[in-house]
C-alpha cells in the first residue's frame, strides 16, 4: 500500500479541465518535491512534471502541477483523447528512505 | 539521443535468480544514477534502488534489501539488476530508468521494460 494517495479514476469531457489530486504526509512531500509521471499500458511510465510544476521539454503546457503542504495536483486542461491513461505521483520518502510512487489514477476522457 | 535498452524477458523458475541488463547511450553514463523499477500485473510503479553512475554506490528500498543487487560497468554503459531467490510474486515487468540532471531522482528516461515470470 503506498503512502501517496490518489482517486482511482478521473473523467471528463473533451476540451474540459480536469485535476488528479496526491496526497502525501510529513515525510515526503513535506521536505521534497513531487513529480507526476504517465503511463500509457504496456509501456514504461514518461516523466510529466518535476520539482512540483516544471514541465520536460515536449510535455504540452496543459498539463501543469501543484503542491501545497502534503497535498499535490496535476491539472490537465483542454482535456484530449489521448489524455486517457493512468497517471502517478512520486517523491522522495525521508522515513521509508525511499522513492515512492502514488497508488495511480485512470483518466476516462467520456 | 538518449537511450536505455534493456535485456529480453525470462521465463524462470521458483527458486531461481535472474539478471537484466540496462545498456545506456546518448549521454554521459558516469554522470547519471540508474533507478529500477518494478511494476507486477494491474499494479502501480515500485521504486527497488539506483545505482550511481559515478561511484557505483547503491541505495535499495528496505523492502528489496538482501532480495537484490544492482551492478553496473561502465565500461559497457550498462547497469544490471540480479533478482535472488525467485517467488511467484517477483513477476513483474522490471523497468530501469536514468535520474534526471545527475540527480537519483525525478526519472526521466526509461528503459523499454523486461518481463521477468516466475513459473514451476
């Protein structure tokens, strides 16, 4: 069971904003930054968001990330179809001593 | 451009070890830590440690301590994964990944993933 916690699904339709929210606790987001990968099934996680709100060069800029406190946020705006996958957050765990990987949201674009 | 390819899949016993190997290019191997991660069926991501390319120092999550062993040369621009002792539960598909800017962590390439199953 993981120490990041997300809903497991998320739906919206095209062109709507929709956000997946992570929520973490002392140890992790606390004193680090969370990042926010996608995975497309049968293929390996991409790095979406990093330190909190930083976009990889190539990720479109309607996807954006938040933290405040223990909680974090990936918003995506302008929902598309090929928006629909899971999505995970992760950060640095200063009490497992560990990276850490939330429990994981579908995204359903209705 | 940046690359890791990783080993084939392996079908193995119980009991048995397995080792995948992560063969990077398009960057400086030594300057990067290479994570693995592992992902079993209908699961989310499992982080399992890095390997620095610069020391070849290693970190293990608590819960892989003992269970593996992570090697690299860089001579060959490859890290390795060993996985001791296998259960039926080690089947997963094992990913490995290159921390960002010399940092362990954010993870921003990834290897194409080896599926290890674990079967009498």
């Amino acid at each position: 069971q993981s120490v990041l916690t997300q809903p497991p699904s998320v739906s919206g339709t095209p062109g709507q904003r929709v956000a997946i929210s992570c929520s973490g606790s002392n140890s992790n987001f606390g004193s680090n930054t969370v990042n926010w990968y996608q995975q497309v099934p049968g293929m390996a996680p991409k790095l979406l968001i990093y330190r909190n709100d930083e976009r990889p060069s190539g990720v479109p800029d309607r996807f954006s990330g938040s933290k405040s406190g223990t909680s974090a946020s990936l918003a995506i705006g302008g929902l598309q179809s090929e928006d629909e996958t899971d999505y995970y957050c992760a950060s640095w765990d200063d009490s497992l001593n560990s990276y850490v990987f939330g429990t994981g949201t579908k995204v359903t674009v209705l | 451009q940046i690359q890791l390819v990783q080993s084939e899949a392996e079908l193995k016993k119980p009991g048995a070890s397995v080792k995948v190997s992560c063969k990077a290019s398009g960057y400086a191997f030594n300057s990067h830590a290479v994570s693995w991660v592992r992902q079993a069926p209908g699961q989310g991501p499992e982080w399992m440690g890095w390997i620095s390319g610069i020391s070849g120092n290693t970190k293990y999550a608590h819960k892989f301590q003992g269970k593996v062993a992570l090697t690299a040369d860089a001579s060959r621009n490859t890290a390795y994964l060993e996985v001791k002792n296998l259960r039926w539960d080690d089947t997963a598909v094992y990913y490995c990944a290159r921390g960002k800017n010399g940092y362990t962590y954010p993870l921003d390439y990834w290897g194409q993933g080896t599926l290890v199953t674990v079967s009498s």
